[in-house]
C-alpha cells in the first residue's frame, strides 16, 4: 500500500487564494509587522517568505530589522511602539533570538490582541481553555491540513511527538478540542514506538531527521511531519522516514510540501483575524 500524499502547498494557496480575496473586500490593509533581531540566516530566509506572501495578500507589511547586539529593553521599546501604532494589526517576533535575549518577557510584551504566532500566554491560555483566538501558525496548518484530507479527529487516537511551545503543546490542544484522544510523548517517553504504532494520527514535531520508522505507524494512521531537517549531504527530510513511513500509512505529509507552505498562510490568516478582530 502506498499512503495519499497531503499536498500542503495547494492547500497553501487555495487558503492564500481565499485570504486575498477577502483582504482586497476590506477596504483597508491589514498590518503585519515582523521583527527580526540578529543575522541567522535561516530566520532570514522565513522573514523573506512571510514579507514575500503577506505581500501577496495584499496586507501592508513592515520588517524591521535589529541588530544582534540589540538588547532586551530596546526590544521590549520596539514592541510597544508596535502596540501603540493603530496601522499595525500583527506582530511576529522571529524566533529564536539571540542568545542574550529572554524570549519569555519578549513574547509577554506583545498585545495579545496583535499576536498573530498565538504565543502569549494570554493565547496560550484561551486555546487551552477551549476558547481560542489566535492560534500558533503551524499547529493550525496541521489541523487545516487534516480537515483538507478529510481525516477524521472524534475519538481517534492522536499521538504528538514533542511537547515544544510552538508546535507540540498547541497541536495536541487542539486535537484535544477537535475530540480527539491525545497523547504527548517526548524524549522521555518510555517506549516511542510502541505509543507511536496506537496513534491514528501521528504528529511529528521533534526536530529529529527521519526519527519515525515504518515499523513505528500503525498501518492506516495518517501522519504529518513537522520537522524539517537539513541533511549533512544537504538533502531536507522530516521527522519521520518518509519512504518507509508511506508504505503503511494511509496519509502522510510529503517535506518539503507538507506543514511548511501552511505556517505562513497561517500567519496571514491570523492577521486577517487580529485585523478584523481589533477594528471590528
Ligand atoms: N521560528 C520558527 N518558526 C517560527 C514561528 O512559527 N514563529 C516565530 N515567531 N518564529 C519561528
């Protein structure tokens, strides 16, 4: 058997298709103001993106950009001038920073009202309390990508690799409130596989190149890899080996072209919320 592939990048563009759409019926721009503070190139690169789609849409974007040697209470002025400015409806501030920076007080400062990364513990605590609002990028473009598939989430079993802030907290919230039973496991876990091979559905958010075997999915489940690995030969894998994992699977997320297209359509998508949320 060979698992149906989950296209995130037409997924991507119909939901960009359909924010474009609805942004050029606004009558106003929404803002979104991206912050990037140091010269990683990696981090780069996703400003470029995010700036590049967001642009697409149709938002009024601004990037600024900090020096590494910026430290924590110009950046704590920066984010308030962000909130204070009326015509600035989203604000992202790219992680990681520099190491001389705590993230914590720096998401904190952000209004949560503007944070379109769903990271403030304000949004943190609405999607755990079933009531979400702004909702991290990634995890709502795994559940988008489940609801594109027509992957049923009531009662099935759920199982999130990696109990990271960014991805693996927020997805298993939201399984958790799309009905599904949910397990997290992580580098402590005492036996990966055996609670991997239970999972109807497998979210891998780990950061570990090909971690997920074949021999680990239960044949049928779905599985979307978050992971995006640079390979030392230079090739991009996920967490999961996709051609063993695709020979039981019955869906799983090709990378790159899977989660990855979804985060920056998500963070328009977010924009668009905070924007019409904020003017009414
Ligand atoms: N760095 C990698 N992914 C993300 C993301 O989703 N948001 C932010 N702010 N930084 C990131």
């Amino acid at each position: 058997m060979s698992a149906a592939l989950i296209d995130g990048k037409t997924v991507a563009e119909a939901l960009r298709g359909v924010l474009a759409a609805k942004v050029a019926g606004l009558g106003f721009k929404p803002g979104l103001a991206v912050v990037l503070v140091g010269d990683d190139p990696a981090s780069a690169v996703y400003v470029r993106n995010k700036d590049r789609a967001a642009v697409g849409a149709g938002l009024a974007v601004r990037t600024i950009r900090l020096s590494a040697e910026t430290q924590q209470a110009a950046l704590l002025a920066q984010i308030a001038a962000l909130n204070a400015d009326p015509t600035v409806d989203g604000i992202l501030v790219q992680l990681p920073l520099p190491a001389h920076l705590d993230q914590k007080p720096v998401i904190a400062a952000i209004d949560p009202a503007k944070d379109v990364d769903g990271l403030h513990p304000v949004n943190a605590g609405r999607l755990a309390n079933g009531d979400p609002l702004l909702v991290p990028c990634t995890p709502l473009g795994v559940m988008k990508l489940l609801a594109a598939a027509s992957i049923p989430t009531r009662g099935r079993r759920a199982l999130v690799l990696g109990r990271s802030v960014l991805v693996g907290r927020p997805v298993a919230a939201l399984l958790l409130n799309a009905d599904a039973t949910v397990t997290v496991a992580h580098s402590r876990t005492a036996d990966l596989a055996a609670e991997c091979r239970r999972a109807d559905i497998l979210v891998a958010a780990v950061g570990r190149p090909e971690m997920v075997r074949g021999d680990w999915v239960k044949p049928g489940a779905t599985v979307i890899d978050v992971g995006i690995n640079r390979l030392p030969d230079g090739r991009l894998v996920g967490d999961a080996a996709f051609e063993e994992c695709r020979t039981v699977a019955g869906a799983i997320t090709p990378v790159p072209g899977g989660v990855g297209p979804m985060t920056i359509a998500c963070l328009l998508e977010n924009t668009v919320t905070a924007a019409l949320a904020r003017r009414g």
